[in-house]
C-alpha cells in the first residue's frame, strides 16, 4: 500500500483520500480508505523508516551500470532565462 500511496502522489499531490481516486484513475484498484488510516501509522515509525532506508540502498547498490552510470541514469538540458542547465534525471 506504501508503494500505492507513493505512486499516487507522484502523479498528483493530493490528499490521502484523493490518492484513491488517482489510483482508479490510472487503472490501479486503491486500498480503502480505512486501510490507509490504518496503516500510515506503521509507515512513519523509526523502524519503518530505517527499513525503507536500507531496502533502497541495497537496491541503489545493486542497479545494474551502464557507460559508467547506473541504469536509467541520463543527462538532459533544461533550458533557462540564462541559458542551459544540464540535469541529472
């Protein structure tokens, strides 16, 4: 459900009930209402976050790597009032 909820708010920050109808939306069927409000306590405990944490470091770690960048690592420019900014996305 945590991956829902990112996911969601990603496509538009809304509130916790709205993500729902984002998630319809974009086809996905949402946890209910009363599932979140359940579970959103778990998610901002130390423990939770400590987890979440070192789960994505693991995975940064192990991304596969391709011309010296990880995958899905790409330069683009973004242009400015004062001329071009490279980005990395």
């Amino acid at each position: 459900m945590f991956r829902q909820l990112v996911l969601a708010r990603i496509i538009e920050p809304t509130s916790k009930q709205d993500s729902l109808r984002v998630l319809e939306e974009t086809g996905i069927e949402p946890a209910s209402y009363a599932t979140v409000k359940r579970r959103l306590p778990v998610y901002g405990t130390d423990a939770w976050r400590r987890s979440l944490s070192r789960r994505a470091a693991v995975a940064s770690l192990s991304a596969p790597v391709r011309d010296g960048q990880p995958s899905g690592h790409r330069r683009r420019s973004c242009g400015t009032t004062t001329g071009r900014v490279m980005t990395t996305v």
